[in-house]
C-alpha cells in the first residue's frame, strides 16, 4: 500500500446530456464489465475509469465503450477519452489504484472526452 509510479491507462466516458438513473445504471454495467481497477463518477456528466494492468484483455477499453455508445442511442451525445502512461498513483495491498490518478495522462483523456470549442 501506498504511492508509486505505475503505468496507467485512464478511460473517460462523457456525457453532456448527463446521466439518468437508467442511463446511468447502464454505463456502470458496461464499465463494471471492463474490469477497472476504479471508477469515479465527476459532477453528473462524466466517469472516469482507470486500469493499472491491462494484461489479458482483447481490446482495449476505450474500443469497448465506444462500441457500446454507438449501439445504444440514449448515448448519442457521449463521448471517450483514452490516454495511457506514467502516473503517481495510491495503490491497495494487492497493488490495485485506490483512486483515479490525477496528472497528465488524466488531463489528457480528459481533454479527449470533451466537446469541441468552435
């Protein structure tokens, strides 16, 4: 337990029609499906979803949720953000995150899953 540099790869599903209960309750299955090792859900537009190894997994996880935004039409105003490298990150005693990582790779999934500025 405690903090170390991991390699990390965060996901961030937003949304800027918001959530519902419904709409809400079925991005955390499909996200619960992904295996994270957390998920936080910011303000009521956006999760964001790390994952500190990704070992054993087919695709990744941004492929996932951007197949499944596009299948469902309630998410028609989402969007997914992806960025992967080097994080100080809080980990439990089996070395899982404890919490997303703030930093740059946060920053930029962030910045991916945000609407354009025209």
């Amino acid at each position: 337990m405690g903090e170390r540099i991991l390699n990390v790869t965060i996901v961030v599903l937003r949304d800027e029609s918001g959530f519902d209960e419904a709409k809400r309750a079925a991005a955390e299955r499909e996200i619960g499906a992904l295996r994270p090792d957390c998920v936080e859900f910011v303000g009521d537009r956006s999760f964001h979803i790390a994952f500190g190894r990704l070992s054993g997994q087919r695709e990744s996880p941004a492929v996932r949720l951007r197949a499944f935004v596009a299948a469902d039409p309630r998410f028609a105003f989402a969007r997914i953000g992806s960025a992967s490298g080097e994080c100080l990150a809080r980990t439990d005693l089996r070395g899982r995150l404890r919490d997303v990582p703030l930093g740059g790779t946060a920053c930029l999934a962030i910045e991916e899953a945000l609407p354009a500025v025209t």
